[in-house]
C-alpha cells in the first residue's frame, strides 16, 4: 500500500476529514472512473504548469488518498473471487511504486517559470558564444630613434643634451646615465632612452611631469601614444600601464 504522508496538524480536523471523504468517493465510484482521473491528475504534476505550481500539494495528496479509494473500487468490482486479494495487492505495488516514482522525478526536476525559460539561452547558444573578451589586434610603431647630434625638427624641441649621458627637457627636467639617443611618441606626449650599459629604460610624460625608470625592460615601440617594452626577445611586449601595475619603480 502506498504511504500516506501525514497531513500538518497546523490544518486540523478539516484536511483529514476532506481526505477520507475523497477516497471514500473514489471507493463509491466504478474503477473505471476512478483510474482516468487520478491519470489526468498524475499527468498534471507531470506537466508542472506554472499557473499551477500552488496546487502541487493539494495534488499530490489527492493522488495519495485517491489511490486508496481506487484499491477499494477495485476491490468492490472483484466481488468475493478468490484472486480479488492477489489483484488489489498488485494494484497497490503497481500504484504505489508509480507515486513515488512520480514524486522523485518532480522533486529533482526544478521549475523554470516561461519567463525566466525565455530569457535563458539554449545549450547551442552557449556552446557557440565566445569565450573570454573580444581579440583585438595591436600593431606596434617601431620606435624611430635620435641621435645626440640630432636636434633639428618638432619633435625634438623642448630637448637639450648636456653630456653624452644626460639632457634637459622643457628647461626643468634633468636626465641622466643615459644612451645617447631619444624615441618621441607620436603627438610628443612621451619621450623614451635607454639607460646606459642597457639597463632598461627612461619614460618621460611631458603632459604630467612624471619620469619613469624601469631597470630591466626594454622599449619596444608605441601603439596610441602609450609605450611597450618587453624583457627580452622570448617575451611578449607589454603596455606601460600593465608594466607599471606590476614593477617597483624607480623615479
């Protein structure tokens, strides 16, 4: 026989009264009659229709009660044969194991309302959609350098060598242990040497005034007004902004 799950005390005498009024209903009515409709209710939980999804207990215990009541119909239609015994027991095994069969599935299937459903995005979806930002191809300006002797043109005013290892630039700014030679990005905003002896490198900002020496990295080229240097010739090139995040400056 299937288990009936006790009804909350919190509900009363009314709930249990209800109960036993409906499987004595089913138990009055012909099985025939009794068995479609505890299927329509089976198939509604099956169905788990949003709309519905208060009911679901109220369902649940009517198939409960309901399949009690059918047991008895059956029993009724059986008369006093000899085998009426055999077959309500395997009605009630059959049954019982199909409620509870029923109910795991229901209770390891979640609820998805339509909304929530239509807002999701199907598994094809999402095994095509990309990974990971979008790639963006940066393609590097070669550094075109100065020599010391080389003052002439836009780019190099504001510039003042002093030494073979130091300048001036923009008349407040002193430089030295420097390479002889000066890279200025495109729109002059930075100005870029190698340290002597091939230490690293010296970063001038001329908008904000600050200057930058990174021991170890080397220029690169410019992309956007912004430097890139590398460690070597096996490593990849990184901006500025990522080398700054990440280094011990020395200014």
């Amino acid at each position: 026989m299937v288990r009936l799950s006790r009804i909350r005390l919190a509900r009363g005498w009314p709930a249990w009264l209800l109960a036993i009024t409906w499987a004595l209903l089913l138990a009055c009515l012909p099985w025939w009659l009794d068995l479609p409709l505890l299927l329509g209710f089976a198939a509604t939980q099956a169905a788990r229709l949003q709309r519905l999804h208060d009911y679901a207990p109220l369902l649940r215990h009517a198939l409960r009660w309901g399949l009690a009541g059918l047991l008895v119909a059956s029993y009724r239609a059986t008369g006093e044969h000899a085998s009426a015994i055999i077959f309500v027991s395997l009605a009630a095994l059959a049954g019982s194991s199909t409620l509870i069969l029923l109910e795991s599935w229901l209770s390891h299937k979640p609820l998805r309302s339509p909304a929530i459903a239509a807002a999701s995005p199907e598994w094809r979806e999402m095994a095509l959609a990309p990974v990971g930002p979008s790639a963006a191809i940066i393609e590097l300006q070669a550094p075109i350098w100065h020599e010391r002797g080389d003052l002439a043109g836009e780019a190099l005013a504001g510039l003042q060598w002093l030494d073979e290892s130091g300048c001036l630039v923009d008349e407040r700014v002193r430089i030295d242990h420097l390479d002889p030679r000066v890279s200025v990005a495109p729109g002059q905003g930075w100005m870029a040497w190698p340290m002597a002896a091939g230490r690293g490198v010296v970063l001038y900002d001329r908008k904000h005034q600050q200057l930058h020496r990174l021991r170890g990295w080397q220029f690169y080229g410019w992309h956007a007004g912004e430097a890139w240097l590398s460690r070597g010739e096996d490593q990849p090139p990184l901006a500025l902004s990522h080398v700054l995040g990440q280094d011990q400056l020395e200014e």
